[in-house]
C-alpha cells in the first residue's frame, strides 16, 4: 500500500493535527508502509528538508493564524511529484491549498481517496466576527468531503456534527497518546519548587493562546479564585498566540507564561503540576487532554466537544457548563485543600490512557484503507 497525504499543517508547527501526523509518520516508518506528505514550507526549518518522505510547498503566513501557512502550490509541479510516488490511496488531511491540489489530483488519476476532519472551523467563526460565511464553509465542506470515500473524525462528537451538516461516509479515527513520554515519573520536585515556591495547587493549562480556546472564561475563572481564594493556586500558561498579551495584562502573579514547550520539558512540567484546566469548546478532540491525563493530572473542561470522549465527570475530571466561568472557578476550587481528590482523579486519568496506544489507533485507521481500498478494487470487478 502507498499512501499519499495532502496537508496544510505539518511540522515544525505546533498543534494536535501535526502532533497526530508525526505520530502517524513514525508508526508507518516502522511498519515498512510507502508514504507521503505534501506539505506547506516553513521559514529556516532546515531540519524537515532532508526528510526523504516530505514534499514541501513554498507558503505564506495565512492572516488569521499568523504562525500557519497557507501553500497555493503549481498543480503541474504537486502532480509531478505524486506521479513520481504513484500513490495507491490519497489521504486528504486538509481542504485549504494543499489539500485542494490533492483532490483534484486524486480525482484526475482515478484514485481512491479519504479524508480527515481535524477542526472545528465553522466553530471558529463568532470569535472573529465572521458568522455570516457559516453557511458558506458548510457548503463547501458538504461538496468536499462527497468525493471521499471514507471522513475519518477524532470524536463522536464531531462525527455527530458532520452527519447533522449532510457529510456522509463519517468514520471514528480516535488519537492516541505516548504513555512514556507522557508519565507521572517525570515529575521534577526542582522545576515544582522553582515556580511555586509557597506550595500551592498548581494547575496547568496547555494549547494555542487564541480567542477561540475560550482563554477569556479561564481568564475570569482565574480571577474569581485568585479572589476567593488568595494564595491557594498558582496557574501555569504554557503555549502562545494572539491572546497572549491580552492575558498577561489581565492576570496577577497567580500565573506564570512559559510559551510554547515540547519534549521533555513539557512533560516535566505535565508531570509536575495538580491539575489540568482546558476551558475551549471548539475541540474536535483535544489532544493535550490525553497527554495531561497520562501525566496523571484530573481535567477541569467543559461539556462540549471531543473533549467529552475522554473525561467521564467526577471520574478523571470534571466536566462544567460551556462558557460559565461559574461553573470552571468551582471545579477549581473542589481541588483546594482536597489532596486525596486530586490523587484518586489522577490515578483514574492515568489508568485511562493506558489503553489508548497510537500503534492501536494506526492499525485500525490501517484496516479502514484496506477496506476503502478493497471497495473500490470489488466494483473494478463488478464493471468488467
């Protein structure tokens, strides 16, 4: 099987798609499986250019993600290059520039094609005042996703979602998470000490500092219990975006920004802290609520989105009304003063993702290729 993967987001960018896509990377490497990424070029990633199964796209930085790129790359030349790997299968992961490039290249080749839906862009469109095109991009997603033979979504929720909007031949493709990258174990009592040295609860929030991650209802949560509460908590911020300084003019010292982190000191700090607060409503899934969980922190969220497929409320954390900064600041404060709630969660969120291995959510997504691809084999068959 050679499988070619058309998308706008990739590595070195930082979010749950691409952290999905290098996770996928590796598993098909390993498994001897022909593959490859057409892929949006970033400015002096020097490292990703020598990578034998990436094809990259010259790109611009697209206006309302400043830090993504948007890639309209010459059909002639993407084409060429497909042609060159001779895909058995095309795997859409976006429908922006790249992806686009894929699907009429995967329509002009006669090939079998899937797709992913990774983001709740129609969710995104109140917090920038652009609700009147909803219609619009629901149209277009309803037209794109017809031609493919297999939508793989990362929740129930979202498959839930699509099928109300007229998308059809909806699949689950869950996430996965790296129970040894993400572990209690990397606990660091020196990195704990360094940013609380009074001893508080600590609680961490991970992900893009963006309006549409709901930051403005953590933003008062954390206020009412700074209020309510002084000297209980310290909050820690560890991502960047656009909300960022508007967050740091807003909070006391009860929060520390580290920006962006990733490998071992990320999971330090997951490790490190009490408890995981993740306020945003527009996820399709929420990766970083699994590498929480497997760090062994409870997860304060909401009941909205794909989040609800991995909390169950009062279990592994707790689950409160959308957008109700009420609601959020009283989960935080069952966690004050209550350590034996915090180690029961916490070993419930970790003892859930024990079961949740990527190598177990490649083989299925795997199993569903083959099955597009025998479908399609079978009516080869039929019309001869």
């Amino acid at each position: 099987m050679r499988i070619a993967y058309f998308t706008d987001t990739f590595h070195p960018q930082i979010n749950g798609v691409t952290n999905t896509l290098d996770r996928l990377e590796t598993y098909l490497k390993s498994s001897n499986i022909q593959h490859m990424f057409f892929a949006p070029s970033f400015p002096r990633d020097i490292k990703s250019k020598n990578r034998r199964n990436v094809r990259r796209f010259r790109s611009v930085s697209f206006p309302l993600y400043p830090e993504c790129r948007l890639s309209i790359p010459l059909y002639a030349n993407i084409s060429r290059l497909a042609d060159r790997f001779r895909p058995d299968l095309v795997h859409l992961v976006t429908p922006l520039g790249i992806g686009f490039a894929g699907l009429r290249y995967a329509r002009e080749r006669g090939l079998p094609i899937v797709m992913s839906y990774h983001t709740n862009f129609d969710a995104y469109l109140k917090y920038y005042n652009l609700e009147f095109i909803e219609n619009a991009i629901w149209n277009f997603f309803k037209w794109f996703h017809s031609h493919s033979s297999a939508n793989f979504c990362p929740s129930k929720d979202t498959m839930e979602i699509l099928k109300s909007n007229g998308i059809e031949n909806v699949k689950l493709w869950s996430r996965g998470i790296d129970t040894t990258a993400f572990c209690p174990s990397h606990k660091d009592l020196s990195l704990r000490a360094g940013m609380n040295p009074q001893n508080k609860v600590m609680f961490l929030y991970v992900g893009r500092l963006a309006a549409e991650k709901d930051l403005d209802i953590l933003v008062d949560s954390i206020q009412r219990v700074s209020n309510a509460h002084p000297g209980k908590a310290q909050f820690i911020i560890a991502g960047d975006g656009p909300y960022a300084e508007e967050m740091k003019k807003t909070l006391s010292e009860d929060v520390i920004f580290t920006g962006y982190l990733k490998g071992q000191p990320l999971s330090a700090l997951y490790a490190s802290c009490d408890a995981f607060v993740f306020p945003s409503t527009t996820e399709t899934f929420g990766n970083v609520v699994l590498e929480a969980m497997a760090s062994g922190l409870p997860v304060i969220t909401v009941d909205s989105g794909g989040v609800k497929d991995s909390v169950r409320n009062g279990f592994n954390g707790f689950l409160c009304k959308p957008r109700d900064a009420e609601s959020f600041s009283e989960a935080i404060v069952k966690f004050l003063d209550n350590q034996s709630l915090i180690a029961g969660m916490s070993q419930n969120a970790r003892q859930y993702t024990l079961a949740k291995s990527w190598n177990r959510i490649f083989d299925q997504l795997l199993l569903d290729y083959k099955s597009v691809l025998d479908e399609v084999y079978k009516r080869m068959g039929d019309t001869a």
